[in-house]
C-alpha cells in the first residue's frame, strides 16, 4: 500500500486564513497540513497537500494519486459545483475519496448544495471549518486499515 494521503485544493483556498475569516476561519492550508500530519505520522503515512487554481492540475493529480497514495481527501472549491472533468478523474482513483468543504454548503446559495464529487465520495463533511480535513483524514486511515 502506497503509505501517503493526497489533501487537493481548489481554486481560491490559497487566500484561507487571509480573506473571509468569517466563513473560512483564520487557519491557513498549512496549518491543515500539519494538523493532518500530526493525525497520520504516527499511524506511519504521509500528507501531500497540494492547492491549485487550475482544474486540469488538480486532474493531474488525481492521476498521479492513482500510483502514489493509498486515498484522497479533496476540497474541490467552485469545482465541486461545476466540474464533471474532477468526478471523472476521481472514478479511475480506486482508493477511498473523502470530499471536504469548510462552510456548511447546505446553509448557503442554491448553486453550493449541488456536488459532482459526492457521486464518488465515501464520505461527505461540511461546515466543520478546517476540522474537516481531519475527519477526513481520519476516515481515510481507517478505510485503508491504516
Ligand atoms: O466551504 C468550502 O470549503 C468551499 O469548497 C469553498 C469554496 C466554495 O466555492 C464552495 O462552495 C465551498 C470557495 C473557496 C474559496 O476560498 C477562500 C478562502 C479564503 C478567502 C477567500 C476564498
């Protein structure tokens, strides 16, 4: 089993923890990083986070996870509402998905309550701030057997 855990995010989450704090929190993505490591270091798996604007970057990665991790926790941003090119990707990744959001998408604009990646998610969290991608990460040790 290829011992890392994938962490992709979508356009804009480079600004988390700069703009919005009220929505998005205070918290950037490295402190998600770390959060997450301190989570699956000691169970002997690594984090790759990684933030893109560009969705066919994060498809590149995606393929990429297909050979080098053994799951993926993914915060598509916008394209979680747009993107059937990411939910594609996502079905040829044969490992356990997790999609993250921090805000609770359900309590917001019409067009957020709509996900293409939930077609292939084990698992869905929203609305937990950046806990989330712990949850996540969480889930996807124990769907690994990690
Ligand atoms: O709640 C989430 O995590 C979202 O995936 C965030 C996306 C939004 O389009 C989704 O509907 C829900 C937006 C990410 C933008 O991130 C920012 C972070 C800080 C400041 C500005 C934008």
């Amino acid at each position: 089993m290829n011992r890392q855990i994938y962490i992709l995010n979508g356009p804009n989450l480079n600004l988390l923890g700069q703009r919005e704090p009220e929505i998005y929190g205070h918290e950037t993505l490295t402190d998600v990083e770390l959060r997450c490591a301190a989570i699956a270091g000691p169970r002997g798996v690594q984090i790759r986070l990684l933030q893109s604007n560009h969705e066919g970057q994060l498809i590149d990665w995606i393929h990429e996870a297909r050979h080098a991790a053994c799951g993926i926790v993914i915060n598509p941003a916008a394209f979680t509402h747009t993107s059937v090119a990411i939910l594609d990707a996502l079905n040829a990744f044969e490992g356990p998905v997790i999609e993250v959001h921090i805000s609770n998408v359900h309590k917001r604009e019409a067009f957020r309550h709509h996900s293409y990646v939930s077609a292939r998610a084990e698992g869905v969290i929203a609305g937990l701030g950046i806990e989330g991608y712990e949850a996540a990460t969480r889930r996807v040790l124990t769907l690994v057997g990690a």
